[in-house]
C-alpha cells in the first residue's frame, strides 16, 4: 500500500499529520506512539519575540468540540532555534515549523532567523490564528485580506527554497478567493481550516468562560464546515490542499481526501487521546485496504457529485 504523497519538493511518508498547538515539539508524545509513524510533525507556532499569550481560562471544552484561548503563547524565534530545534531534527519524522507575526515584518524576520538553521522539510506560516491582533490593514487577521496574504506569501517565498504552506481562516466570506491569493504569492499548499470563532458564558456567574472573551473551536463540530471549505479550495487551486478540521478517525481523514486533500492534520484528537494518531492511522489503511485503493494519493477529489 502505497502512503506516500508529495508536497512541493517534500515527499512525506504517509498524508496523516499531526496539527500545531496540539502536539509540542513532538517529543512530548514519545511515550505514547512511534513518532517515526507520522507523515509530519508540526510545531507549535513560533513568533519573533516571546509571546505570553492571552489570560487564562484558556481552554474550555463545548458539545463536540472544543474553545481555546492560548494567544500563540511561546518563548520567541531565538529560544526555538537553541532549544527546540536541536530536539526536532533528532526526530524521525518530517518537521514543519509554523511561524507567525503580526504583520509582514515580523514574519519575515522570524522567517529569516529560522532559516539561518538547516531549512525544515517546510514552513507553515499561519496567517489565521484568531486569539492574536494583527496590523497595517483594517482587517482582523491576515488571511482575511487576500492582498496582504499574497504580499506575505510572496516576499517568504523569496527568501526560502523549502516547501511553504499557507494556513488559513474560515472566517470569511470566501476562503477560495483567499487560497487563490496564497497560491498567486507562490504557496506550495495551503492547509485549512483553522478554528472557528467562538466564545463560552457562564450564566451562574453571567461572564464570559475564557479570559480573553473570544477563542477558537476545533473539534468534530467544525467538522461538515472544515469538509466543504477544503472542497471548495480545491475546486478553485491548483495546489495541495491540506485538510484540518475535527479529524478523529481513520474515516474522517478519508472524508477530508475524498473532498480533496492531499494531506490532513490531526489537532483536537491529540488532545483528547495522545495515542490516537496510531488509530486514527491504523484505521484509514484498514480503509485503503477495504476498498481496494493501493495509493492514498488516487483518494482525493474522488468525491461522487
């Protein structure tokens, strides 16, 4: 059976992923499943300087599904290289660094730093992250403004050789047009959805549950939303498209391939179970197996309309 599926110039060993925020740098979850096993490890997302994040509470679970708040909490771009990334590159997987920033500045020095290393198998620039502000257009996120989501595309692509996906928001009218942008700035994929925007009330006390009012809800309630918006990207891309959204079966990932990705990436589940990644794996090649599909690449956009 044939896993393998390409991305750019980046050949990952099977289209199971596991999402960012939800897995650390990978060797947090050692004890629990061979990371080898994974088609990509991709990491918490990293900013330019240290970022505290929002205040807490910053998690709260809801029906099917789940809110969080954390703000891109993490310790700066410098601390990753000395730290962080000395571990991932032990790991026998292929390491994806999700980076972020507040405009295309910061982006783009974060971007730079990173690359003075030993380039990742590829870099996620996550222009879609809803507990963060970001600046200089009157929108709220970045890749609500196909403009600013092709200038920033572009000016990384410039500066890396190394596959570059774009990570995008559903919180638009039409996140086609925004994938359209991204693939037009020079994107080798585009991976969607992340969360929905969200929040939780607490009527006993009459306040809001998180801190910063507002988070994100992943989980499988995002689930038929997450499935029609990778259909509809991948009906208006030529690039990859990497589905995310509510992941918790081997069957879940084969509906997301069927809708059109190429790859998939498993966050809430993570979280809820740290083994399930061998299952949900174990589960979508019972699937190949059961129906008779020898590479898991010839599963997506086979969807029947």
């Amino acid at each position: 059976m044939g896993l393998r599926i390409k991305i750019g110039k980046v050949t990952f060993p099977n289209p199971v992923w596991v999402a960012s925020g939800t897995f650390g740098s990978g060797e947090e979850f050692q004890d629990f499943l061979d990371l080898g096993t994974i088609g990509a490890v991709i990491t918490k997302t990293v900013t330019l300087k240290a970022r505290e994040g929002n205040p807490p509470p910053r998690i709260v679970e809801t029906p099917s599904g789940l809110l969080n708040s954390i703000g891109l909490e993490n310790k700066g771009i410098d601390h990753f290289r000395k730290e962080v990334y000395p571990v991932l590159r032990e790991l026998k997987t292929k390491i994806i660094i999700s980076i972020a920033g507040a405009d295309k500045k910061e982006i783009l020095k974060c971007a730079g730093r990173l690359l003075e290393e030993e380039p990742p198998d590829a870099i996620e620039v996550n222009l879609s992250c809803p507990n963060v502000t970001q600046k200089a257009t009157g929108y709220r996120l970045i890749s609500q403004d196909p403009r600013a989501t092709e200038r920033i595309v572009s000016s990384l692509r410039r500066e890396t050789t190394c596959a570059l996906i774009a990570k995008l928001t559903p919180d638009v009218t039409d996140v086609a047009a925004i994938a359209r942008a991204a693939e037009a700035g020079g994107a080798d994929a585009v991976s969607l959805v992340n969360t929905y925007p969200g929040m939780a009330v607490d009527a006993e006390d009459m306040k809001p549950v998180l801190g910063n009012v507002i988070g994100g809800l992943s989980g499988p309630a995002i689930k038929p939303l997450a499935l029609k918006a990778v259909r509809d990207v991948y009906n208006s891309v030529n690039v990859p498209v990497i589905g995310i959204g509510g992941i918790m079966t081997g069957t879940d990932v084969a509906e997301f391939m069927l809708c059109g990705a190429r790859a998939v990436q498993v966050g809430t589940a993570n979280l809820a179970d740290p083994g399930a990644y061998t299952r949900i794996l174990a589960e979508f090649k019972l699937y190949l197996k059961r129906k008779k599909i020898d590479k898991a690449g010839a599963l997506t956009g086979r969807l029947k309309t």
